[in-house]
C-alpha cells in the first residue's frame, strides 16, 4: 500500500471493518466462515485468499477465493513454506519476493505460482487451529497494513474454524500476540514499502461497527497525522463533546476549501460550511455522537456530506469518527477524504443508467424514480400519466431498416421535448412507446389538451435528412390520472395502456382518456383472464364444430374448431367475444391453441376409428393466432398430433385472420413455410377486414380464402356486394385457392354466391356451431 495516499489508508481501514462484518455474519458454520474468510480477505488485499486448519495433524486448505491456485482438499506442506512458518512460529509471516528467499520453494503448496506471499495463524485461545494465506503475482504487494488487516479479519473466523480441526498430533506453537505495528510519520500505523497502491474492493461502508482492535488503529493513525506533516487527500481532527473548538490538521483546511489562517474550527463553524440540504444528516451524527457520549459507549460513525468552502465550491466529504477516552474524558477523533470526484462519477452514470441511447430521453428507469417521488410525497397533487405508441413504427422498421427507425424515434423525442410543459419527465419506455409525466398539479382540462398538442404534433409528416424521404407515423395516446385514489405508478400505466388501447381499436391517431367505463372494462377483462385461466387449469374447454357445406354436392365437407369455455357452474358455454381478447392480450392465446389443436386432432381420429366410411368424415379448420405462429411449441405439437393419430394432412386446415397473417410476418415466417412444406393446408380467414395480405398471395402456396361476414351480408341484394365478392373469388381462384364465404344466413345469399363461383359456404343458414356428436353421429 502506498504511504502517501492516506485517503487510500482511511478507506483500507474502513474495509477491514467491513470485511470483519461480513465474515461475522457467515459464521453459521465452520464450512461457510472459512469460504466468507477467503472471499473477505481477497476483497481486501486484492489477491487470490486460502484457508487452512489442522485436521488429523496435517494441515487442509478448506477454503479458496476465485483465482486461487490451490483446491480445497489439498494437504499443505508445513517444511519450508510461509504457511508452515506462520504456524509453527506462531506470528505472520511476509514475503515480498518468493524467488529471492533461500529454501523456500515457490510458497510450495501454500501458495502455487506466488511472487508476493502473506500468512497468519489462526488462532482459538491457545491453540493454533490453522493459517490464513494470501498470494500475488507481483512481488512487494503486500506491506505491514495488510498483515494487520489478515490478522484482524481472520480472529473473527478462528474460534468457527476451530471446530473443523480434528484432535491430534499437531505442531505445538505458542499463543499469538500481535504486537501493534508501529506508526510512521505521516502515514497510517504499519505503512510500509509497498509500491501498489489500492483500493479494496469491499469499498466505504455506511456504518462503521465500533470494534476496538480496528478503532485502535485508526486512532493512533489519525494522531499521528495529526502531529506529522501534511497527508495529501486525508484530513483529520480530534475534539471533545461539549467543546466548541477542534483541532484539524492543515490538510483539512485545504480538502474543506478554507483558510486556515482566518478560519477558526469550532462546531458553529462547521456546521455553516455543511451544504443545507445535508445539515439534516449533520444534525443526526452529532446527535448520534451526544447519544453515545451519553451513554458512555464507544463510537464508530461514517457519513457523506456536502460542504461549500469559501471559494464557494460545493465538496462531497467522506466522514469517519471514532472515540477515545484519556484522563480528560471523551475524545473522538475524525477522518476526513474528499470524494467529489467519486460522487460526481456515480451521479454521472446515475444520470446514463437513466437515459434512453437512441433519443436522448429517459428510459424506465427514469420514469419509475419520478413516479415514485411523486406519488410518496405527503399530500401530493394531482399526477396525470399519458402513455403513446407509434401507429405505423413497425411498418417503418421493417421496411426501411432499424437506422432510419431509430432516426424516427430521435425525431419524435425531438417534437415531444418541444411541446411538453417545463418540469415533465419525457421518456421512452421501450420500442416505440414513450410516456409523458407533467408536473405534479397539471389538472386534467391541462393534461386533455396537452395529449391533443402530442397527436397534432407526432401527426405532421417526418422528413429523413439523409434521404429528403417523406414519413407519416401518426401515434395513439392513452391518458389517466390519479384522481384522489390512493393508486401505484404500476396501475396509472396498466390504465393508460388500456386507454391507449382503446385509441387504437377506434381508428388510430387519437388520445382516449381512462373514464369510469374503461374502468369497468377493464375490471371485466380481469374477471375474464381469471376465468380462462381456471378454465385452461380445470379442464373446463370445450370445442363445437360449425359445419362447411360445399356448392358442389351439398353436403358437409368440413367444420370449423370453435373454442368455448364452460362456466364454473357447468350449467352454460361462454362465447368467444368473452375471452378472446383476453387471451391474446395476456399471451394465454398460445396455451389456448395448443388445447385446440390437441381436442382437434384428437376429435378427427376419433370420428375415423368410429365410423365404416372414412370419406364422410369432414376436414376440421383450426385457428391459430399470430402469438402462436411465432411460437415452434405449437407446430410442434400440430406436427406430432397428426403422426400419433395418422391423420393425413389435408384433414387438418389452419386459419389465420388477415391481420393475424400480416402479423406473423416476418418473426413467423419459418414456421408458416414449415406448415406449407408438411402438406396442412393453410389459408386466409376474415379476408378484406386486415391492411391487405394481396401482397402475400403470390409469396405463399396458400389453398384457401375465406370472405368475411361483412361482404356476404348483402350479397344477392346489392350490385356492388355482389361485384366485390366475385372480384375476391376470382383472385383466390387466379391463385389456386378455394373460397369459403363466412356468415351464410339466407337461401338467396346461398344461391347467388354459387352463381359467383364460391367453393363453400359456412354460416346460421347451414347450421350452428354444435357439439361433435351432432356433426357427425357414430
């Protein structure tokens, strides 16, 4: 350790204590104290650490830190090792370089590989139970300080370890004694020649334990300073409670930012260089320090506080203080280190782990600590919460590459920052979701009108500067507030995010507010995730069949799987609209699937086992989620279902909505070639309600296409019904695809949709959905 880094010193010391906690608070057993020694002393030193105790007379490394080249196991050798001459002498033993000592031969088994070797005994009252080891690769790494920081340390373990040594013939060494180091001049008592200069991992802890071996120390090495010349970077003082005056050493003038020709330390001085907004933390550790002196107890203290010197810079101080007792009475002697820069470089990356990358605004983290100081401040006005996503993000993503969406979201944070009020919190909590916190007290007329400004702002067309390139990414905002309720920050943003939602469902590019109705919504949705979710665990799914008729021959050639769920009475089926969304809202839509597919797959092997003309057995259509297509467990289970049961794969047809199609590109895309290369038979359901899949049809060898309710209601009533419905037929039959028209309710729809040419036809007008026996009687 370097003598003339002081600060290095005082922080060494505090480490020392620290460590000692922590091996104290291992010692459960002897097993877990001697690896918590090991890991505590190789923190501290900032070397690999070994353990060893006396068992059956040999001595036993039980214990090694991470990078230590010894096993646990080993037998150490004691003839001509540091380990050895540490126990049988009884003191520590150091060696700066191995290779210069005659007879001893690499440290031996003590320490493999050293260049710098360091041992202490271990001792349990009068008896040596083993030895505490540490090892460098660097010769002269170890000094005196260290030797004291392995002796105090190991003293806490010992008395554990000592029930890991075994009864019998062991070498008979003395009690150990340390002695005190001795203190030099201008440095911290056992400063010696080591040239590394460190700092130990275990780092300042918050409270010091008073422990007398370590305030021992710390207090002749602070008088020492004290009384010697100037330590640069370490400050130190020594007064009485009850006395205003101290005394402080020149180095503390210069670390606080005061003359010392003109200023006169005393507590009134002090306490008015404190910064005001620690004099709260200045209050209690005097408190603290009277409360000791009250009770006559001794006092380990270490705090942090800001102090504004004279040249009106603000300092961040490192306080330690312990106490004495001399003839005069009660004496605390401080330490004091100047860690401005530290404080700075934590706030620095405080500041970073805060910030979002790509736009420069805050990210979770940021937004989590703001919403956590408005809503535990006392008495705390109104917090308004407004939660946006991009409309069109993904389409640009895909498109025109991850640069130029990241350029977007710069762009977009850039028109955020211009429109939110002075004192929000901006950030960007993922993707392209953002969530704007006005001040505490923006009143909801206030919040409404900033949520319109935040449309109209992200509605106006982006130009790419690179590329002049024209981009229209409208966004939907959700918006709650907390309204007198007494509400966490985790469910004002599950109510925007609800509200955002809503945003979307009604058309995009709007803000929806989260009312009363949302609100009653959203406590349905609830009771319907719960319901799905027993259901799912009970057992309580059901699947009906709606049959398929064909305009060919007339009669059922296929049925569509219809999940249902059975209430907890049993005494009705729930339609779909009851937990569908929910299902793919909450991911329980690919749990759902997998259940269909199995009860499918399993339905058709039955209906073929049980019936003497296989040919009458219709095709059973399953729906299948975007969720799902991105997820391989459910092909897989698809796949292997229609092995274990036979099923030949134009028994089995997957349906994916418009919108679920184009939602399963690209991530899916593996998964539906997989599907097409297996022979199932895939197609397009709810055709003309998505974006557009058109683009895809010429992509894919897809085989069928169903018309969505929507168009069929007016067929064979209106001209233009009719012509959308035959330019739809014709283009899935220009691309090898059959056409089934969905919600056939009428002999007259029937009629004139065989006339424009439709393969098949589902709907009230051929039959309901019905239970499988119905379908099909065996």
């Amino acid at each position: 350790m370097d003598e003339g880094a002081p600060g290095s010193q005082a922080t060494f010391l505090a480490a020392v204590s620290q460590a000692r906690e922590y091996v104290r608070a291992a010692l459960t057993s002897p097993d877990r104290a001697a690896q918590a020694l090991a890991d505590a002393v190789a923190a501290v030193v900032e070397a690999p650490a070994t353990v060893a105790v006396l068992a059956q007379g040999r001595l036993v490394r039980v214990a090694s830190s991470a990078g230590s080249a010894g096993e646990v196991g080993d037998v150490v050798e004691v003839d001509s090792t540091v380990c050895g001459e540490a126990l049988i002498s009884g003191r520590a033993v150091r060696v700066e370089d191995v290779s210069l000592v005659p007879g001893t031969t690499d440290a031996s088994a003590c320490c493999p590989g050293a260049k710098a070797a360091l041992s202490v005994p271990l001792v349990e009252g009068t008896r040596t139970v083993g030895v505490l080891a540490a090892a460098a690769g660097t010769p002269g790494w170890f000094d005196p300080m260290d030797e004291r920081a392995l002796t105090l340390i190991g003293q806490v373990a010992a008395p554990r370890l000592a029930e890991l040594s075994i009864t019998g013939p062991s070498p008979a060494v003395p009690p150990i004694h340390p002695a005190s180091p001795p203190v030099h001049p201008g440095g911290l008592p056992g400063a010696g020649s080591g040239s590394q200069a460190r700092t130990p991992a275990f780092g300042v802890p918050a409270p010091v334990t008073a422990d007398p071996d370590h305030d021992e120390v710390l207090r002749n090495g602070l008088d020492a300073l004290l009384a010697g010349p100037a330590a640069p970077g370490l400050g130190v003082f020594v007064c009485r409670p009850g006395v205003a005056e101290m005394t402080w050493s020149q180095e503390l003038h210069r670390i606080v930012g005061v003359d010392p020709r003109t200023f006169r330390p005393d507590r009134q001085a002090c306490r008015a260089l404190v910064h005001p907004d620690d004099l709260p933390v200045a209050d209690r550790l005097m408190a603290a320090v009277y409360a000791a002196f009250a009770e006559g107890r001794d006092l380990g203290l270490a705090e942090t506080l800001r102090v504004i010197g004279a040249d009106g810079a603000v300092r961040h101080l490192q306080l330690w203080v312990v106490s004495s007792t001399d003839e005069a009475g009660c004496l605390l002697h401080g330490a004091v280190v100047d860690v401005t820069r530290q404080a700075r470089d934590r706030l620095l990356l405080e500041r970073l782990s805060a910030t979002d990358p790509v736009t420069g605004l805050g990210n979770r983290l940021a937004f989590d600590r703001r919403m956590h100081e408005l809503l535990a401040a006392p008495g705390s006005p109104e917090v308004s919460l407004l939660l946006l996503d991009l409309d069109r993000f993904k389409l640009v993503n895909d498109s025109l590459g991850h640069q130029v969406g990241d350029r977007l979201l710069a762009e977009v944070a850039r028109r955020l920052n211009a429109v939110v009020p002075e004192g929000s919190v901006t950030a960007r909590m993922g993707g392209d979701e953002f969530v704007v916190v006005p001040p505490a007290g923006y009143d909801r007329l206030h919040a409404r009108r900033l949520a319109q400004a935040l449309v109209d702002t992200l509605r106006a067309p982006y130009r790419m500067p690179e590329s002049g390139e024209v981009l229209v990414c409208p966004a939907s905002l959700g918006m709650t507030a907390t309204a007198e309720r007494d509400v966490t920050a985790d469910e004002l943003l599950s109510e925007a995010d609800l509200a955002l939602y809503r945003a979307k469902d009604a058309g995009r590019d709007r803000y929806v507010v989260y009312d009363d109705a949302l609100r009653a919504r959203a406590r349905s949705r609830h009771h319907a995730e719960l319901l799905l979710r027993s259901a799912l665990e009970q057992g309580r799914l059901r699947l009906q069949y709606q049959p398929i008729v064909g305009f060919e021959n007339g009669r059922i050639v296929g049925a569509e799987a219809l999940v249902r769920v059975l209430d907890p009475t049993g005494d009705r089926l729930l339609p779909p609209d009851t937990f569908i969304d929910v299902a793919e809202d909450t991911g329980l839509v690919v749990e759902l699937d997998l259940w269909v597919i199995g009860a499918a797959v399993a339905q058709i092997a039955q209906w073929r086992s049980s019936t003497s003309t296989p040919e009458i057995v219709p095709w059973v259509a399953v729906n299948v989620s975007a969720r799902s297509m991105e997820h391989p467990r459910v092909v897989r289970r698809l796949l292997d279902g229609m092995a274990e049961y036979r099923i030949a794969p134009d028994h089995l047809k997957v349906e994916l909505t418009e919108r679920s199609f184009l939602a399963t590109l690209p991530d899916g895309e593996s998964t539906l070639r997989q599907l097409l290369a297996s022979g199932v038979r895939v197609g397009i359901d709810d055709f003309g309600t998505g974006y557009s899949a058109m683009a895809y049809l010429n992509r894919f060898d897809l085989d069928f296409m169903k018309i969505d309710r929507s168009f069929v209601a007016k067929v064979g009533q209106e001209a233009r019904a009719d012509a959308v419905v035959t330019a739809i037929v014709d283009l899935a039959h220009a691309h090898g695809m059959q056409v089934t028209a969905e919600g056939v309710e009428t002999q007259r729809q029937a009629r004139r949709l065989r006339e424009i040419g439709c393969d098949f036809a589902q709907g009230y007008h051929f039959g309901r959905p019905m239970d499988p026996h119905r379908l099909l009687p065996v």
